[in-house]
C-alpha cells in the first residue's frame, strides 16, 4: 500500500516536472474556478486568476477584481485597467508583455476591501503563480498588495516609487493604485512618474543577477527596507 502511494507521488512529481509554465498556471487557474475557501466564492460571477506571459520579467499584483473582472474573467479590464495599459505603453510594454494579478481571485460585493481572512485565504494561489512564473519584479499596485510584501516596510505614501530587495533576493516595486489615482487626481502625476522608473529598476536587477549579487533564499528572515 505504501509503495503504491510512493509510486504515485513519484509519477505525479514527474507529472509537475514535465509541465510547461503555462500548463501549470492552467491547473491553478482551474482550482481556483472551482474554490470556496472564503465567502468571497459566493458572490462572484467568475473567478479572476490572473493573466499574461508565464515567463513575464515584470509581474503586476493588484488588489481584488471589480465589477468588470467579475464578469469578464480578466484582470484589470475595466477604468483601472485603461490606465494601467496606458501607462505600460508610456514604457513600451503592453499587457501580453506582463503578468497580472490580484492579492484575492474573487470580486468582494460592491467592491469593497478585501478582508485579511479574505487574502490569507487565496494567498497559496498567489505564492504557487510566484513560485512558477518567478518574476523578476513584482510590482505592488496599491496598499493591499503592499501590505501583502513588505508590511514592514512603511505604507504606501512613504513606499510609492521606490524598490524594495527583501532577504530571499526577490525584489519589490510600490505604486499607488491606479484606480485611486483616478478618484484623486494629485496622485496621477505622481503614479506616472513612478512608473517609468520601472525599467530602471529591472535593468538594476539584471545587471545585479549578472553580477552574481542576489542574496541565497532566506525568506525567514524580517523584512530589510533596503532599497537598491
Ligand atoms: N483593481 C484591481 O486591484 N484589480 C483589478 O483586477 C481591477 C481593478
Ligand atoms: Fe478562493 Fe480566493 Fe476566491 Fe476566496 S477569493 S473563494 S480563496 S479563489
């Protein structure tokens, strides 16, 4: 019996070994349609699991799907995204070039903030899309997802613009929220000027990988706000 179970974990870690990027976001994209791990699950519509190339430098972490992502399945397609689509081609990127995804996969009713059971709820999706797209950066779009990677680090109005290197060598972008850059026009300037420094900071992080300057995984370690 227990060689039967040995045997069929070893087919099934050859199963996972075997499988492209792609196939393998697929199979969470899936889990994830069929999820009833937090209430979110009963008012959605359709699950958001994220979209973009698998193989993504730059990966996008908003805060939850509205109304538009609710029913179309999709990240960022409604006003929010319109902004963020521009403002990845004032850097030369579209969204096919990116990755796109949210701290929770399910619409919160009338869009509200989605709760912390809420996010540590959907967060083994989040951690296993890292895991296998295994960005470069990661860009946190707003509070949520910045409390989501570098609580520590101090809130958004002090953190918007600048790069963080947490201990496992993975690097951390804050912007505000374009969507809260749309209700409040003083932060649009700010967003957009924040956001062309993008390519900077991933042209750093290659040249510190060729370098041979990333830091071996220790991710137990606190947060260091050491910005590169
Ligand atoms: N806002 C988000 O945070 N995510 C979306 O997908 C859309 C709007
Ligand atoms: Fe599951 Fe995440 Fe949707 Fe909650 S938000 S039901 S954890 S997929």
């Amino acid at each position: 019996m227990r060689d039967r179970t040995l045997i069929k974990r070893f087919f099934n870690h050859l199963f996972l070994f075997l499988m492209n990027k792609k196939e393998e976001l697929d199979i969470i994209a899936g889990e994830v349609s069929k999820c009833a791990l937090c209430p979110l699950s009963k008012s959605r519509t359709n699950t958001v699991p994220g979209s973009g190339d698998p193989d993504a430098d730059i990966l996008f972490v908003g805060e939850a799907p509205g109304e538009k992502e609710d029913l179309a399945g999709i990240p960022f397609c409604g006003a929010a995204g319109k902004f963020l689509d521009e403002m990845l081609a004032s850097i030369g990127l579209t969204r096919e070039k990116v990755f796109i995804l949210n701290t929770v996969k399910c619409r919160p009713p009338g869009n509200r903030d989605p709760e912390d059971t809420e996010k540590e709820a959907c967060k083994s999706y989040l951690n296993r899309q890292l895991e296998i797209i295994k960005p470069k950066l990661i860009v946190c779009l707003g509070r949520h997802s910045c409390n989501t990677f570098i609580p520590a680090a101090g809130g958004i109005s002090k953190l918007h613009g600048k790069a963080v290197k947490r201990p496992n060598g993975q690097v951390y972008f804050a912007l505000y929220h374009p969507a809260a850059a749309l209700h409040n026009g003083g932060l649009r300037g700010t967003l957009m000027d924040d956001f062309k420094k993008v390519p900077a900071v991933l042209k750093k992080i290659k040249e510190q990988e060729t370098k041979g300057n990333i830091k071996p995984d220790n991710d137990d370690k606190p947060i260091q706000t050491k910005l590169i």
